[in-house]
C-alpha cells in the first residue's frame, strides 16, 4: 500500500482579529492581498509583509469591501499550519522565515546574536514546492 500524500494546508489555524494599517486614510491591505503574509506594525495593526519584517500570519479575510476604508477588519492566521508563496532567498526544510518582496516570505538570514526583542525569523518550513511556495507551521 502506497503512502498517501498529506494536504498540512490549514491544519489547526489559529485565527486573530485585527485593525488595518492606513497611509493617507486608505487602507494598506485589500481584497488582493487575501492569502499574504502580513506583519504587525508598531501600532498593533496589520499591513503589507516587507522584506525582511518578521511574518505575523497569513491573511485569510477582509471584512467589507475595497471601498469601505477605515472600517474594515482583517483575520489573520497566527498560527497553525499554512501555505505561503516565496521569493529568493528560497526557504528550504526545517528553516525559519522572513519576509519576501511583493507578499512573499523567504529564508530568514543566518543572526550572529540575536538583535534586542529577539531575531526577526518566524515559523517552521515543512515543505517547498519549487521556487512557487512553501508549507509552513506558524510557531
């Protein structure tokens, strides 16, 4: 009997609710940006993943719509186990994340010592496919 592959995808997600970061009263997060990883930004909401931020979670919905900025809310997954595109420097098995360009994460730098508030990486790559996207435990 062969061994069947396992679909770890959205195993036992932790979900958090949060306010969207704005630059100029917009909203810096839309309906285009569901699945992305997010990070948290110095006031406590969520925003677009830059490169090298340390991930938060990926986003999973956006309440209202585009148009409806300043009032919507975004869900997060926190924790669990998730599916994230990626960008070179491509993560590989066992490795940490960070982010990536253009809602993506990559393979977190080697930290001599860790920086003051602990190193930046996030996560535990379980799987990669390619150069495409990775399965990943938020832990």
């Amino acid at each position: 009997m062969a061994v069947r592959d396992q679909n770890l995808d959205a195993v036992a997600p932790v979900l958090a609710t949060f306010t969207i970061k704005q630059t100029t009263g917009v909203d810096d997060l839309k309906d285009a940006n569901i699945g992305e990883p997010v990070v948290l930004t110095a006031s406590g909401e969520v925003g677009p993943i830059g490169d090298g931020d340390q991930l938060l979670g990926r986003l999973i919905s956006l309440t209202l719509s585009d148009k409806d900025d300043g009032d919507r809310l975004a869900t997060v997954q926190v924790g669990g186990i998730c599916r994230l595109a990626i960008t070179t420097t491509y993560p590989t098995v066992d490795n940490r994340v960070v982010g990536g360009a253009s809602g993506t994460v990559k393979q977190a730098p080697t930290v001599a010592s860790d920086p003051a508030g602990g190193n930046v990486a996030r996560g535990t790559v379980l799987d990669v496919n390619g150069t495409t996207d990775c399965v990943i435990l938020l832990n």
